[in-house]
C-alpha cells in the first residue's frame, strides 16, 4: 500500500482518524535514530495530505517533535514555520531544514513573532541578527538595546537624520507638480516580487518590476543587475514597500554588497531616509526616459 492510499484511507475515516495518523507518523520519525532524506520524503508526502484537517494542537506537536530532526521533511517544516509564532517557536529556534533565505521569507511575511523566535536561534548569520535588530528596533528599544551598544544607535540615528536634512536642502518644489505614477499597491504585487527572488528568478523579478511602475524590460532588468543596488531603492519605495521586504529583495539581488550588519544599517538609512514622493519622480524620469527612447526607435526604423 503507497503513502497516497494510508493518507486516503485515514481521510475516509474522519478527521479525528486523520489526527491519529498525523500524530503517529510524526512520532514515528522523530524516534528514529537515523532518520533518511527517504524517510522524510514519505513523511512530507503523507503529513501534507492531511495537514489542512488535522487542528493546531496536532500542528504544535509536530513542530515540537521535527525541530530537532536532521534530516527534517522540508516542506512540513515549511508549513509548520509559516503557522502562528505560538506553534511555530520550536521550528523557528532549532529547526537546521530552515536556510537562511527562508529566515527572512519568514521575517519579512511573519513580522515580530517570528522575529523575536529566530533571534533564539544558535548561530544566527549575522544578515539575519542586522535584518531583526532593524525590524525590532523600531517597536522594542529595550530590545534592541540588549543587541547592540548604545553609540551605535546613536550614530545610525544621526546618519540618517543628516541624510533627511541633506534630502531636504536638495528638494526643489516646481510650479507645476508632475502627476504622480500610479504604481500597483505593495499588498498586491509584494508576494509576486518575493516569489520570485526565493525562486532565484532575477528574470521574472525585473518582469514584476517593469509591470508594476510601467517600465520598459530593459530599464527594469538594469535595476536588479547594476553595479549597486542605488536604483533598485527608489523603485521599491515607490511601490510603497517597507523596509524588511525591500531589504529581503536587496539582498536576494546584491548578495555580495549586503553582508553583514554594517551594510544592512546603511541601507535601512538610505531606504528609510528616501520619501516616497523622491522615489516616485525617479519613476516619472525613468518612464519619460523609456517614452523618448521608444520614440527615437520608431523614428529610426521610420526613416
């Protein structure tokens, strides 16, 4: 009989059969003294099967029981990561089947629960430790406090407050405001962005991001294959997304220029210090741009 046809009969047999049989598997594999990647194959392929009908105290068994498995079924752990923080914590903390780019997919959809459970873990790259002091320093001071010194908050703090004033001394208003782009809003095209950078897809990243702001391909592929990632800033602030999830497209695109918790707070400085208003006329000069460049083309091929 195939896991497919165990994970049918028990669904026959009513929830509470299917709990059983959640439990059992679970308990089962966490018994095992080497535990195979096949046997974490066949525990993912039945445990997905019943994962939607089995109730949160069946979910916070499993995570307690997986957190400590290596190797763990990855898709179920997944799952379990991706519940609230209160049946996720064990995961979180121990869990070794999480990488660190699935870290942050969590922080950045999961918020501070999940922030505060990861900060547990041992071993924690320090991009992620820079990526969680960013996000909690602004709602738990005290917490922050205990991560980092206090001269360096100082110094962060009047970094970017002299790059507000600098930005204000350069800001110009004109006579006549230039109508706004009306780029989609980050609830809608967010998941699509972080989608595609936990994919590896740079391509279909820059695909999102001339959909998005109305931009030609060849002028979104730029943003996310520069030199720096100097461009790539106003255009996810012009999509109105917060810091950690600009953060976690930043370094899915500039790995190697996002490396540690210096250049993570130089770019919370940046990000934070750009308005949304500078951002989105860097748009309205990049669709002009592509506007004349596209003009230029036709007339050439008109001639």
């Amino acid at each position: 009989m195939s896991v497919a046809d165990f994970r049918d009969i028990a669904l026959e047999r009513g929830p509470r059969h299917g709990e059983r049989v959640f439990r059992a598997a679970v308990s089962a594999f966490s018994s095992l003294l080497h535990p195979t990647r096949e046997d974490a194959a066949r525990l993912d392929d039945l445990a997905l099967g019943l994962y939607d009908s089995v109730p949160s105290e069946a979910r916070r068994f499993a995570a307690a029981a997986l957190s400590d498995c290596d190797p763990a079924p990855r898709h179920l752990v997944a799952r379990l990561a991706d519940e609230s923080a209160d049946i996720a914590a064990p995961i979180l903390i121990r869990s070794k089947a999480l990488r660190d780019i699935d870290l942050i997919g969590l922080i950045a959809r999961r918020g501070i629960p999940h922030a505060r459970a990861i900060a547990r873990r041992e071993g924690l790259h320090p991009t992620v430790a820079a990526l969680i002091r960013a996000l909690l320093s602004r709602v738990e001071p005290e917490t922050t406090a205990a991560l980092e010194m206090h001269d360096q908050e100082s110094a962060m703090e009047a970094v970017r407050n002299q790059l507000l004033g600098l930005m204000d001394e350069a800001r110009i208003p004109e006579e006549e405001p230039r109508p706004s782009p009306s780029p989609h809003a980050a609830t809608e095209v967010y998941p699509a962005l972080r989608e595609a950078v936990l994919c590896g897809e740079m391509r279909r990243l820059a695909e999102q991001l001339a959909a998005a702001l109305e931009l030609r391909i060849a002028r979104a592929r730029t943003l996310v294959s520069g030199v720096t990632y100097s461009d790539l800033l106003p255009a996810l602030k012009a999509l109105e997304l917060s810091t950690e999830q600009a953060l976690l497209l930043v370094l899915a695109a500039y790995p190697a220029q996002v490396t540690g918790p210096p250049a993570i707070r130089l770019f919370c400085v940046r990000y934070e210090a750009l308005t949304p208003e500078a951002a989105r006329e860097k748009v309205l000069d990049w669709q002009e741009q592509d506007i004349e460049k596209g003009s230029s083309h036709l007339s050439a091929l008109s001639r």
